[in-house]
C-alpha cells in the first residue's frame, strides 16, 4: 500500500507580526514546526503502515528551512521525503498549493492509494487544501477524520461533523483529512533523528520540474488575495452589579441574558417570568 | 566548530523539550518531593534511545555527536534536573568508559543492556576518604583463582539505589611509590554486592544516590575493564567526559529557571506594572541570558573538541566550571526575581536553587575544574 501524507510546516508561536504590504505572515520571524494536524495525519500514516505493509511519502511545500519537518517525518518513521521549493510559488493560497501538490503528487507517486492531509493548519486554519486537492485529483474524500479501518480496498472513516458522527465508507485513491481527536502523534527516538539526517535524502522538487512555468501560475494559480489582517481585539472590563440580590439578578439578566448560550438562557428566562407572575 | 544550531540539533532539541514537557513536568515537582525515582517514565524514555546516546548503532545506541548528546541532557534538567543527572551518570560516565576501554566480549554482554536502558549503570569512585583525592581510594579487590574479591564502601553513588550494574574502583596492588587501582564491571544481583540507604540530599532528590557496600563481593576476572592498573587513565578519561555531561545539566537547570524568572517577571506587576520594566530586572535578566549563552558556546566547544578526537579534558573542565557557577548564580537570580514566592515549593525556581548547587561540587569541584584547567596551562611550553 501506498500512503503519501501531506504535511505543513507553521510558525511556532500562534500570534505573528504580518507584512501590511501583502499581508502575508511574517514566518521568518518564528521557528518553525511540524503542524499538529498534519502530525496527526502522519502517525495514523504510521499505524496504517505498521497494519497493512505501507510505505509513506511525505510532501511539503514550503521554504528550504521546511527540510528540517521532513527529516523529523524521516525520524518518526515516513520512507520518503519531497521538498517543493520554489520563490516562484512563494505567496501561494490555497487552489494554488492544492494546484502544485496535485502535480507533485501526479509525478512523484502516481499510484498512491491513499493521501492523508492535516485537517486544519495552526497557522491560517482554513483547512481547504484537503479537500481541494481532492477535488483536483477527483477522489472521494472525508475531512476530520478521527478513525479509520481499512479492509482490502475499501476505507472505513468515522468523524465528527457539528455536534455528531458519521461514517464513511470509500474505495481506494482516497484522500483524508485527520483531526487531532485521535493519532496522538508518537515521540521521536533520538536514533531515528539521527538517521534521518545521517542516512536518508530529501528530494527537492522546484516549479519548472512539476511543468509548471512562472505565466502558469500566474494563470491558474491563486485565487485570493489577503485584503486586511488584523488581530481580533477582546475587550476586557469588569462590571460590579451592586444592591439587593433580586435587583441584582434582574439587572444582570437585561444585560446579559441574550449573551447567555440558548438553553441556560431559555430556563432563566422562564424563570424570571415565573417570579415576575 | 558549530556557532549556531544545526537544524539536526535544533530538531532533537525541539523533540526532547516536548518529551521533557510533556511527560516530566507534571511530575518533576511531586517526585522531587517525595524522593522517588519514577520507573514509569524510564520505561516510556528506553525505546527513545536516551540510555544509549552516543553507543554505536550496532549495539543499539543513537550514535549521536556530543554536541547532541549535550543538548539531551540540557533539555531533560531544563525540566527535571534529577532525571537530567540519571541520563548523564548512565550515558557519560557508565556507557562511556564501556564504549572506550571495555574489550569484545564484554561489550557484546553489556552494551546491549545499556543502550537499551534494561541495565542501568553507575560510576563509583567516591568514598569517605577519596573525593577530590581520587587517588586514596581503599575498596581492595584481591585475586581468589579466576576471580576478584571486593571490599570496600562507595558513598554518594548516583542511580545507586537502581543501577544494575556500577563500575567499582578498586585497589590491586602497589606500584612503585604510589597505590595501583582498576576498575571493576559488577553486577549488582552479584553476591556480596549491598546498596546502603538513600541520601536524603539538598536537589536532585528523586535520584537514588545510595552508598554500595563490597562485602567479599566476586567479580569474575573477565569483568575487569581494560586491564589491571587502568583505574586512573579510566578515571580521569571518564571524568572529563562526564564533565562535558554536568555542563550540560547545568546549563539545563540554569535555563529553565531563567526562562521561568522572565516569564514571571513580565506578568508580576508591582508599581502598577509589570516587574519586566524596571532596570535592575532587565539587568538581571540582560545578565543571566549572555552567561548562559556564553556557557553554552564553552560546553559546545568542548563538544567538538571530543568529537574531532581532539583532547578535551581542559575545555570540559572550563564548561562544567563556568556552567556550574552560572546554574547557581542564574538559580539565585530567578528565586530573586520570583521574591518570596520563589523561596516557596510552589514555584519551580526554588526547585532549581537547591538542584544547581551540586553541579559545582559533584564531578569534581569547582576548585578541582580550576586545578585541571591551570594545570593545562602551566605545563604548555608556549603561549
């Protein structure tokens, strides 16, 4: 079985100074790590692999310092590691990195029989190149997966959509995209890192040797543009109800009960007509 | 000579600090405690390869440089000094000497066992008599047919309530003018072989430091390592090694409490604002982070020094000194900063304070590293 996992490398802490020209992160300032979800992604990778006889693959693209997550891939256990690095494709969103991980996927590892996604990225957590790749390579797909089974040909996945679970049933190619309820990712033996840059390579792929030339991107490549980033500004402040307890609870109730989540909100409500009868 | 991290080393870096974080921070403060070495999290630490971090592959170690293998024992003490030291002793002065002078044979036995952290190792030189003065050593191991009868008391052995197996320095004899000593592979299920009560120590508490009673203890005679009369080129070889492993703790225990005295020190507010923002704070802090780097580059240079197969012996000893004084000071500073609440057991800096202490006496003192490194000096023909 064939296994390509597609991982992610992300800024280290969660809140990044941006560019305001292109708005755009400025990843330089922060170190970087393998992003949880995809880290997930790779050790249920890993324990398909240690089941069904797998070799993994693992797929970045990203700059040159995203070598190092793929050498920690190495370490944990993938077989193979692709770096697609090109300034040409710096900037890229979404439809344009599904775009060139469809075609690094096309070249490097044809017959693939199932590709694993994080969910979701720590740093931009907008989770569509899952499924966008899906679409491009015209697989069924299930995204949030949190289990999966694997019987012949056929993939079970059971995952959690709002405030349920589903599951799935689906036929090799597949794509999916792991949550992090399960796949706890294992620890990295010091053997296996060493090894890993010791004794195993990363191939480094750039646009040209994808077939994908400078007007094609431009072409068919991102589609979005960041038009504002800005932080989300909580406002804290403290407010002191004062007086007798009945005025109080009444006071804080026409303040706040529309803040209040629908079912609490629903019975105090009942409740203050019931006391106001 | 490395400057800067390599992205190998930033990445074992990265992978221990999880693990430390992870799995020895709930605990490090409990275990300190109540005095417990935690069997469980040797257990989850075996098959990472952190009892085998420099043996050669084929006998199932990670092969790591020593620059590496520094940046382990850092990021364990970083977090947990007592499970930082258990790793050091093990790797530094138990594996290492196997790795250097053992012979096929006894490699092939113990090795395995070691990598593979089933075998826990300890060193033992020390006795009542014999710190400093390595020299005055009285444990005797007499010859008895094929083997060697040990008698003697080791004190303040590390991981000497757990080691299965303790190198024993013993005197065999005398040469001309001076005692003649070796060193002995004994396995603690060996008849004779006694572990005494744990100390009850300042830091480092949930290690088993314990004194070993030889009593008419038999070693066969193959389980002498490297040849009768090697005790003091054993001895000195393995300590500037293990001197390179006591840098790193320090510079370990010296960083978390730093990391912990910024931290606090930007959310304590005093004066209406955080303590971050008055000057004799920053210069604290200024002065803590440059020693501790300064540190770091001594304890690294050492470390290619070992590794190019360059003698080290006199740049460990300027790393263990410099990074041992820089733990107690940088300790001090974080219980400082922290004030009251940091000479209080609910702050990990007081737990800090009392583990960096040792680390300028164990290993050889801090006036012993001081003697080493002047010696180095003095008998170099030209400056």
């Amino acid at each position: 079985m064939k296994l390509v996992v597609c991982i992610k490398q992300v800024p280290k802490v969660t809140e990044l100074p941006w560019d305001e020209k292109t708005g755009t992160l400025r990843r330089d300032l922060a170190s970087g790590m393998m992003n949880p979800a995809c880290k997930h992604a790779l050790e249920a990778a890993l324990q398909i692999k240690e089941n069904h006889n797998a070799s993994i693959t693992v797929i970045t693209m990203g700059p040159p310092a995203a070598e190092e997550m793929l050498r920690e891939a190495l370490a944990m256990g993938a077989d193979e590691a692709i770096l697609i690095c090109d300034w040409l494709l710096a900037g890229s969103d979404t439809f344009a990195t599904s775009l060139v991980l469809k075609e690094a996927i096309k070249k490097q590892c044809p017959k693939f029989d199932l590709i694993l996604c994080g969910a979701y990225t720590a740093d931009s957590e907008t989770a569509q190149v899952g499924p966008q790749l899906a679409e491009e390579l015209d697989l069924p797909a299930a995204a949030y997966v949190e289990k999966m089974e694997i019987t012949g040909k056929t993939l079970r996945v059971r995952r959690l959509v709002d405030n349920f679970r589903e599951t799935l049933e689906m036929e090799f190619p597949a794509l999916v995209t792991v949550s992090m309820e399960n796949y706890k990712p294992r620890y990295t033996s010091l053997a296996g890192l060493e090894n890993a840059f010791d004794q195993k390579d990363v191939s480094v792929l750039d646009a040209k040797s994808l077939g994908l030339s400078s007007s094609s991107i431009e072409q068919k490549g991102s589609r979005t543009r960041v038009r504002k980033v800005f932080l989300r500004k909580a406002q804290k402040g403290n407010v002191v109800l004062q007086g007798a307890a009945s005025n109080v609870v009444h006071e804080f109730l026409d303040r706040y009960q529309r803040k209040i989540g629908t079912v609490i909100g629903k019975s105090i409500e009942e409740k203050k007509q019931h006391d106001d009868k | 000579m490395l400057i800067n991290p390599c992205p190998k080393h930033k990445l074992i870096r990265d992978s221990v600090r999880s693990f430390a974080e992870t799995e020895l921070a709930p605990i490090a403060a409990e275990i300190d405690r109540k005095a417990v070495f935690p069997r469980e999290i040797i257990e989850k630490m075996r098959p990472l390869n952190f009892f085998g971090l420099q043996a050669p592959r084929e006998f199932g170690g990670a092969a790591l440089d020593s620059v590496s293998a520094a940046i382990v024992v850092e990021e364990l003490s970083r977090v947990c000094a007592a499970i930082g030291l258990c790793v050091t002793v093990h790797n530094g002065v138990a594996l290492y000497p196997f790795m250097k002078f053992a012979g096929k044979d006894q490699k092939n036995e113990y090795l395995p066992k070691l990598t593979s952290g089933e075998f826990i190792g300890a060193f033992s030189l020390t006795e009542a008599n014999a710190g400093s003065d390595s020299a005055s050593v009285e444990t005797t191991a007499v010859k008895r047919n094929n083997e060697y009868v040990l008698n003697g008391t080791k004190i303040f052995v590390t991981n000497g309530g757990v080691c299965d197996i303790a190198l024993i320095f013993a005197l065999t004899g005398f040469e001309p003018g001076k005692p003649q000593s070796s060193v002995f592979i004994v396995e603690s299920k060996s008849p004779g072989f006694l572990r005494g009560e744990l100390e009850d120590l300042c830091g480092m508490r949930a290690n088993p430091v314990s004194s070993l009673f030889l009593e008419d203890c038999c070693v066969p005679e193959q389980n002498v390592l490297g040849n009768i009369g090697d005790g003091m080129k054993i001895g000195l070889a393995t300590l500037d090694n293990g001197r390179i492993g006591v840098a790193a703790q320090a510079l370990g225990i010296a960083q978390g409490a730093y990391e912990a005295a910024v931290k606090y020190a930007k959310e304590r507010q005093q004066f209406k604002k955080p303590i971050a923002s008055l000057q004799t704070i920053q210069n604290y802090i200024a002065d803590m982070a440059t020693e501790i780097t300064a540190g770091r580059l001594l304890l690294y240079r050492a470390c290619s020094l070992k590794d190019g197969g360059a003698p080290f012996g006199c740049e460990a000893s300027m790393a263990k000194l410099y990074c041992s004084t820089v733990a107690s000071k940088v300790t001090s500073l974080a219980v400082q900063i922290h004030g009251g609440y940091g000479y209080s057991k609910e702050y990990d800096v007081e737990r800090y304070f009392r583990d960096a202490k040792v680390t300028e006496i164990y290993e050889g003192t801090s006036e012993i590293q001081r003697m080493v490194i002047a010696r180095t000096i003095l008998s170099q023909l030209t400056f």
